[in-house]
C-alpha cells in the first residue's frame, strides 16, 4: 500500500532518497515541495526528475486535506471544515490582517475535557491528530490566502496537552527554517491545564508561548466550568505556572472569558487579581462567545472593563481580546463537528 509522503520525518524522507541513490539535498527539495508549497502531487515537482517523480509515486501520495466547507466573515477570516485520510473533519481558521496571518489550528478531532461553555467539549473526543495533521492544516490556510502565516495558535478544537507528542512535533516543525519557519514566540499553545504536560513543557528548549484557560480562580466555579482539571487543584497550578516562569522565564497568558453571574462577581474578580498579583502573567479576558443551547451569556462590556481595570490598578498586565469571525461561528469555543 502506498504511504502518505506527509507522514515521514525528515529522517525517514533522507532515507528513502538515499536508498534511491539520490544525494542529500534531494530530501531538502522534496520538503520544499511538500511543506512550503503544499503541492498535492509529484508531477508538480519540476526541479526533480520524471523518473524519480515515478519511482517515489510507486510507493507513496502527497496526502492532501479535502475541504468539506468554509465560510468567510465580514472581517476577513475564514474558517474551514478539512477532512483528513480518514473522513474525520476539524475545523480551522484563518485570520489575515495586513500583511500578517494569524492561523487558529485544532489539535484533536473534538475534546473529551468537557468544559461546560465550550462548543467542542459539548461532542466528545473523536480523535487526537498527527504532528503532520496539525502542519497541514497551517499549510493548507496559508496556501489558500496566498500569504506567509506568520502567526499559529493551537487553540481549535481539542485539549493540545492530551496529545502532547503530536503537538510538540508539529510546533516544532512550524517553527522549522525547513518547514514554515514561524518564530517560537508566535506559535502559541493554549491548555486547559493539564498540570504533569505544563511540567513537561516548561523544559522544552523553545521560546513557544504558552496559555493557559483558567476561567475562574475559584475553585467550586472552575470545577464546574472545566471538570476535566478538576483533579488538579488551582495551588497545583499556581505553583506549576511559578516553576514555569522560573524555569523559561516567559510569560505565560491566562485566559478568562466572562460568564455572566458566573465569574464575573466581585468574589472572582478578587481572587483573579490575587492569583495572578505578584506573578509573571497576561490575563486575556475573552468575551464569552454564545454557543447554541447552553446557558450561559457573555458579561456585559461595562464588567469587562471593570475587570481590566482591577487588573491594572493590582499591577497585573490584562487586555480585553478582540474577537473574531464570531459571525461565521469561528470565534473561541464555536468550532465543533459538524456538517454544513
Ligand atoms: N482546549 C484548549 C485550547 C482550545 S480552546 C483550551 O481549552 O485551552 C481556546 C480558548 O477558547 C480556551 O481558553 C477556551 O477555554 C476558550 N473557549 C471555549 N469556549 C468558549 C466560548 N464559548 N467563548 C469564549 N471562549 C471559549
Ligand atoms: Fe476542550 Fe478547550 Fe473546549 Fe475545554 S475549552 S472542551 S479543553 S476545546
């Protein structure tokens, strides 16, 4: 059966042209091919030869993502519905503005954590997606735009930590001058805080950025909010998010999206300000988006600001993040499975 080209390393790419009998630079000429210029087949590879071309068709394809749907917002983004080898569908988006391109990425095929706000949380766990998986879908939007993404976000569907391997690999080729060459600090991975991976994580070698989903600093609301981490209590995390900053010295993001009358009351605000006063942190406070058939509704613009404002008088870096294509349901905790 032939293979996906797509699914090898580097490595096993180098092996395969040298067996071959093809010098080294061959493999660097195929890469470009298959991961800058997202070609969907061999033929398109004109700088390496037809019989080459035959020989590596013979035993692999140029996987390629089907597109099921999109949708384009008033403000420019688009998100995609992609179907993968298997007919399993994520969704991703794109976010041009300017010259940059901001692309959201989903690491799993839905998400098994649970969250009660979120629209994936609400269809279970399908399946998480492989390092190349997680690339393509980077690769297909950038190609799709014409531009240079310059920006990724794993934050689509899934929890990234529960599929940690997967994911550092496809960080790490984002990030590779053979790949996509995106600079560390601009891809970012958002956890709900899966505290053992978060300690894995502060020991990688990279500048990545980090984000955390806290949501609330009280413990009974966050259990109710994300009973997926409620096995880790909310000092685990402070202590963790400290041996973070320590040991990278970055500045890890906490993301907090205002429920109304949920953790928007005065007791939640002080125990924000008191988990993150002191510490080396960013709240992004996010407009909690609407998601059909659950209760919940976003806090009012007047408390958000409050919030900021509370942050900033305690001496805590915050801003209030703008949210996009939330008229194609693309914004933060819209995208889920479904068909169009
Ligand atoms: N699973 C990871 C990353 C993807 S979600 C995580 O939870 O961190 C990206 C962000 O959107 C997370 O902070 C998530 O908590 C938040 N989110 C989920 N549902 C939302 C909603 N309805 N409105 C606003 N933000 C939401
Ligand atoms: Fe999963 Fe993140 Fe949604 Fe929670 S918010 S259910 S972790 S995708």
């Amino acid at each position: 059966m032939r293979r996906d080209i797509r699914s090898l390393s580097q490595d096993e790419v180098t092996d395969v042209l040298a067996k071959l009998g093809e010098p080294r630079f061959r493999a660097k000429q195929l890469d470009e091919w298959v991961w800058r210029r997202n070609v969907v087949s061999f033929d398109e590879m004109t700088n390496i030869s037809k019989g080459l071309r035959s020989k590596l068709a013979e035993s692999f394809f140029v996987g390629v993502l089907g597109e099921s749907a999109r949708q384009e917002s008033v403000d420019g983004s688009r998100k995609y519905l992609l179907r993968l080898g298997d007919d399993v569908e994520v969704e991703c988006v794109g976010m041009p503005s300017g010259r940059k391109l901001a692309v959201c990425v989903s690491s799993q095929a839905g998400c098994a954590m649970g969250c009660a706000f979120c629209a994936t949380g609400a269809a279970g766990l399908t399946r998480s997606l492989s390092a190349e998986e997680i690339y393509a879908q980077a690769s297909y939007v950038a190609h799709d735009l014409d531009m240079r993404a310059t920006s990724v976000v794993l934050m689509g569907q899934g929890e990234p930590f529960a599929n940690y391997d997967n994911v550092l690999k496809a960080m790490r080729l984002l990030n590779s001058p053979d790949a996509m060459g995106i600079g560390a600090r601009h891809i970012t991975v958002s956890t709900s805080g899966i505290i053992p991976m978060i300690a894995r994580f502060a020991n990688e070698p990279e500048q990545f950025t980090l984000a955390v989903s806290l949501h609330s600093a009280v413990q009974k609301t966050r259990n109710e909010l994300m009973p997926g981490v409620k096995r880790w209590s909310l000092l685990h995390l402070y202590e963790m998010m400290g041996t973070y900053a320590d040991k990278t010295g970055r500045r890890p993001t906490y993301e907090y999206a205002l429920i109304s009358g949920i953790n928007d009351n005065e007791n939640e605000l002080a125990s924000l300000v008191d988990f993150c006063r002191d510490t080396l942190c960013h709240v992004n406070l996010i407009q909690l988006n609407e998601v059909p058939g659950s209760p919940f509704q976003p806090s009012s613009p007047a408390r958000a600001q409050d919030f900021l404002r509370r942050l900033h008088n305690a001496g805590v870096e915050a801003t209030i993040r703008e949210s996009r294509g939330a008229d194609i349901d693309a914004a933060c905790g819209q995208l889920r499975q479904r068909r169009r």
